[in-house]
C-alpha cells in the first residue's frame, strides 16, 4: 500500500512540475516570439499553438496539487461566523459536493476523449494532433483532483486553508 501511495504522490508532484516546466516554457516561447517580430523575422506558427494547448493543460497538471497543497479558492467569510461543529458539517459538505462536480467533470470529459478516441478526431491548427490527446488532461486533472477532496474527507482533514480551518468562531 505504501508503494501505492509513493507512485500516487509522484504523479500528483510530477503533474505539478511538470505544469511549472510548461509554464516557464511558454514564457520562453512568448519572449521569444516578440523579440522575433520586433527584429523583422517571421516567428514560428508552432509558437502560437503551443502556447494554446499549454494554457489547456497547465491548469490541468497543476489543479490536483493546489487541491492537496489547500491552495484552491474558496470564500471564507460564511465559514467564519459558524460554530465549530456546524463548520465541520458545512466543510464536509462541500468537500462532498467538490467530490461529486469533479467526479462528473472526470465522466463527461473521458467520454469526449473515448469519443474523440474513437473518431479518430484530429485538432488540426499549425500541428495536427489527435484531439483525444489534447483533451486527455481534462478528465484525469478531475479525476485526480476528486480523489485529493476524497483523501481529505477519508483522514477527517479540512481541505480549507488553516485559517478557516481553525476551531475559533
């Protein structure tokens, strides 16, 4: 079990590097480009199209992780004037609700990929692509992130930020 969970945490980091990868790629991408055109020269069209699937998929790698990190958005004034106990309810609550939206999320989007999968779809711009591997990300960023509010909720922790996760009223 320990071998799972070791293999689960490397591709939850390895997803979260590798979006940071991509990121500080495509700002490479994007000043190279503008100093490209500034100097008279025709950038690359793959320049465009890479920064496209890039804003696609870095929010997909990186989503898991803000999840196990606390890191996602959440609006904390309601949390703030509840008791303890009814906090409690209220967080699970909405963990079991994020679980049930990404869990969707997970389902629709693996049936776009199997579909587009099937078809044999292709994503065509500056690089043809087969369009289930640009969507790909979608349903396994979801699934992965409904399993993170999962683990939280199994272990009893608040998937909140320690502010709001705190027992003071």
């Amino acid at each position: 079990m320990k071998v799972l969970a070791k293999g689960y945490d490397a591709v939850i980091f390895g997803m979260a590097a590798l979006a940071a990868f991509l990121m500080a790629a495509m700002m490479v991408v994007i000043c190279l480009d503008v100093v490209l055109r500034n100097l008279g020269y025709q950038s690359s069209a793959h320049f465009f199209t890479f920064t496209e699937y890039a804003l696609l998929v870095i929010p997909c790698l990186g989503a898991p992780w803000l999840v196990r990190e606390r890191g996602h958005v959440y609006v904390e004034i309601l949390l703030m004037y509840l008791t303890p106990p009814v906090r409690r309810r209220v967080t699970t609550a909405i963990g079991v609700v994020c679980i049930a939206v990404c869990a969707v999320l997970a389902w629709y989007g693996f049936g776009v990929t199997f579909n587009d999968f099937v078809q044999n779809e292709k994503d065509v711009r500056s690089l043809d692509m087969p369009r289930w591997t640009v969507v790909g990300f979608i349903p396994f960023s979801f699934a992965m992130m409904a399993l993170e509010f999962a683990r939280f909720l199994w272990r009893g922790e608040s998937f909140l930020a320690p502010i709001a996760a705190t027992d003071e009223p």
